[in-house]
C-alpha cells in the first residue's frame, strides 16, 4: 500500500503564502535588533547533551529530544544493568548511555556556550541576536509546538539595567510596527527567592518558583496543592498567597512588597536578597517611564518564568487581543556562563516566540495585505517569438530588483490569468505580434484595471507604473 504521507505531532508544513508572513516577521525583528547594535550569529541544531542537561529544571530536562548515537549504540550497552528490582529498564539511565547529543532546546545555553568557547573572539559587551529553530518533546496543543523558531537578543558583560531597558524597548518597537497591542510583564527571581526566604523555607526556591509559574494555567488553589506536596506548610503558603494578592500601582506593590520582605509578614523574616531584588524593580521602571515606553508595562509579582538560569529581571509578554500564551519572554542570569568555565559574566536577553507571533497575525488580520505574492509582474507567453522578445526586458527588470516571471508555456490566456490571480501578482503584461513590431510592451493593473503600452527599452517608465522605486 501507499504510505500516506504526514509529519511529526507539535510540527507544521509553511507554503509560500506562510513563509512570506513568516519572513515578514523575522525581517521585522531583525531590522530593530539591528537599530540597537546587536550582531546576528547562528548554533548548531545539535549540541553535546551535557551542554543541555541541568540547565532548564528537572521538567525541561524531560523536554529535551535526545538523539540516538550513530552507529549501533546500544551494541555494547548491558541492557539488564538498567533494569531495577521490578525488571523495568531505567529509560533516563539508560538514555544517558546511548545518546550523547540532543536538538537545543533554546538558544541561550548554546549561547552561553557560544561566549564561553569563543571569549577571546568576543568585544563585551557582547549584543548578539540568533533567529533559529528549536526544540522540545512537549505534548502538543494550540500555540505550543514541538519545533518552533525563536528570536533571541541578549547582552553579555554588564551588570546595567540600562541592557533592560533596552530590552523594553526593543519590544515596545517590534509590536509597534507589527501593529499588535501587547502588555508587558515583569519581575524578579530574587524578588521570587525573597518568597522563600520570609515564608521560611529558602531551600524550597525552585520548588515555589516552579509552582508559582502554572498560575495562569492551574489557578491559584492548584498552585499551594503542589507547594503543599512539596514540603511547603501551610503558614508558609499563606505568606506566599499574601504576596500573589497584592493589588494596586507598581509603586504601591513594590512598597507593599518592601514591607513584606523587611519582615512585615506572618513569619517576621526578612529576606535581603528580595529587598535587593525590589530596588532593582524600582530602578527599571524609573528608566522605563523616563524612555516614553508606549505599550503598557506592569509588575506582575506572580511571573516565575520556570527556567533555573534566571537571577535577576524576567520578562514576559502578551498579546492583548489574541487569546494564546505569552509571545516574547527572558530576564537575567548571572551564572549560566560559570557552568562552562567564566564566571561572572553577567547577560540579560529576550526571545520572541515566532511561531505564535505569526499565529497573532493571522488571528488578528494584521499581515500586510502586498505579502500574499513575491511576484509583481507576469509576461504572459503568447508564443516562442513573442517571449524572446520579451526576455531582455524581464532581465532588465530583474537587475533592478523587480520580481518578474514569465509563464513557462504557451497556454490559453484564461490559464494565465488564472496563474496570476491564484498568485495575487497584481501586474500582467500582454505583448503580443503587434506590440512586437511595434517595439512596445502591453502592462495591466489587474487590480485597476489600467493598462498602458510602454517602449521596450523605456524600463523606467515601465517600474514607475509598477510603483517600483527608480533610481535618480
């Protein structure tokens, strides 16, 4: 039988209509990247599993695609060395053993990696960008993929909440010109370890950070459940409730918040690392407020952001006339350079979700309705003559950068019209025996209507007509 064709769960096929919004995506990221300074480099899809692992939590490590060694990799594994008291093989053991690479999972521990292996290459403050696929073996489900492409801006090698700002910035300006309202969100991880610290169990950081980031998705009874089955008692989840309640201006949670940390909670503790964490608040707001940020920014006291890198701000954004998850998110880590070799480096980035930036779009209308074709002028093939007389000027055309085709055959008009309608190609030229003796060339604005003949070596007259920009 014929095997039906299909592709992986979580993956998607992009036609040409699909990658012309995608490209107009990744060509508008890239150009305000560029306007702050930051360099394009690109990773390997692969990198050694030992890069990977311990990097994201004990539940991105479960997310990660491991790839199978080469060869016969389970050739001279024990199989029965695996197995425990009950006869089931330890997978996890197991996987460490016969795969030694897997795909990245995102793109900031390969850039971690990236500075480290190349630091004497490297003028810090390093400001790169990477847009580039990755990887993760979640479960399927509207707006999260198993292979999706991410967006990343970071900054490496200082310390200055001025990079944070940036940060703002940078997003402020992206879904200004994707023409999409977005709102903000942003925190601190020492804020998160202040939770710890005053609710008296500062062991439990991650634990309550992990917890805390399902709040959107869980609610808030769920959330203390968890914290409860993770040692939390429940004095100490009525102190962290207290915080998550917190109402009012970003001044007002942050005084709040400061009398909370300096041991105004139930427990009387006070956590030094969470006051550091609420003047570093303070100060980001100020720069955000003073640079004329036009898209909402708020302080949300709940943002966990679930990876275990982050030290200092984290960000997360939302869309706020589309209902999916967050489309851009980052922060500060301030070790993650360490785990390979060069301690404190600090960096600080952000990475924009393009795949569900691009379902945004097409939920809300927003792409450019000039990107359904790359063409802008069809010569239709009126016959052999007809079209070496027209191949100089598609040549001419082309040099000068505009997008033109020939249909290939000598087909019936209505086909070829057709060919351009399907297409969206919003120019057709009928040249045909007259226009040839003539030396002229035939051009309609299907869209118009409007139709003009133009002397063949008469290129400029031709691409004014177009709209195509002609050099002086």
């Amino acid at each position: 039988m014929v095997q039906k064709p299909s592709i992986p769960k979580g993956t998607r096929d992009f036609g040409q209509r699909e990658m012309a919004g995608r490209n107009y995506i990744f060509d508008t990221i890239k150009g305000v990247f560029k306007t702050f300074g930051y360099s394009q480099i690109d990773t390997p899809a692969m990198e050694n599993l030992s890069t990977l692992l311990g990097k994201y939590g004990e539940e991105g490590d479960k997310l990660l695609f491991r790839v199978l060694n080469s060869g016969d990799a389970f050739g001279k594994v024990d199989l029965e060395s695996f197995r425990d008291e009950e006869g089931k093989v330890n997978s996890v053991a197991l996987s460490k053993e016969v795969c030694e690479k897997g795909l990245r999972y995102d793109l900031t521990v390969p850039f971690a990696r990236f500075v480290v292996q190349h630091q004497n290459e490297i003028t810090f403050p390093f400001k790169r960008f990477q847009i580039q696929p990755v990887w993760r073996a979640d479960r399927p489900q509207k707006g999260r993929y198993r292979e999706f492409y991410q967006c990343d801006v970071d900054v490496i090698g200082s310390r200055s909440q001025l990079c944070e700002l940036e940060l703002v910035q940078i997003v402020d300006r992206v879904f200004s010109l994707l023409d999409v309202n977005v709102l903000v969100k942003i925190n601190n991880r020492k804020v998160l370890t202040g939770f710890a610290e005053i609710c008296g169990f500062p062991d439990k950081v991650v634990d309550i950070t992990v917890a805390i980031d399902k709040l959107d998705k869980i609610g808030l009874e769920a959330v203390e459940e968890e914290m409860r089955g993770k040692g939390l008692t429940d004095s100490a989840i009525e102190v962290i409730e207290q915080i998550l309640k917190l109402s009012g201006t970003t001044s007002e949670k942050i005084a709040s918040m400061r009398s909370l940390m300096g041991g105004g909670s139930a427990s009387g503790l006070v956590s030094e690392t969470g006051l550091k964490g609420l003047d570093e608040l303070e100060e980001l707001f100020g720069l955000v407020e003073a640079a004329g940020v036009s898209s909402p920014v708020e302080i949300d006291l709940s943002l966990a952001r679930g990876l275990n890198y982050y030290t200092g701000a984290i960000f997360e954004v939302k869309a706020l006339d589309f209902a999916i998850g967050s489309i851009c998110g980052g922060g500060r880590y301030d070790n993650l350079t360490g785990i390979f070799g060069l301690p404190g480096m600090s960096g600080v980035g952000i990475s924009f979700g393009a795949d569900r930036i691009y379902d945004v779009l097409m939920g809300l209308d927003k792409f450019p309705k000039d990107l359904k074709s790359f063409t802008t002028l069809l010569f239709a093939n009126m016959g052999p003559a007809e079209t070496r007389y027209l191949i100089p000027v598609a040549k001419e055309l082309r040099d000068r950068g505009v997008a033109v085709e020939i249909y290939p055959d000598s087909s019936k008009l209505k086909k070829q019209f057709d060919y351009a309608d399907r297409k969206s190609i919003p120019f057709l030229s009928i040249t045909g025996e007259n226009e040839m003796v003539a030396g002229q060339v035939n051009v309609k604005n299907l869209v118009s209507g409007e139709q003009k003949l133009f002397k063949k070596d008469d290129i400029e007259a031709i691409m004014a007509f177009l709209g195509q920009p002609v050099e002086k």
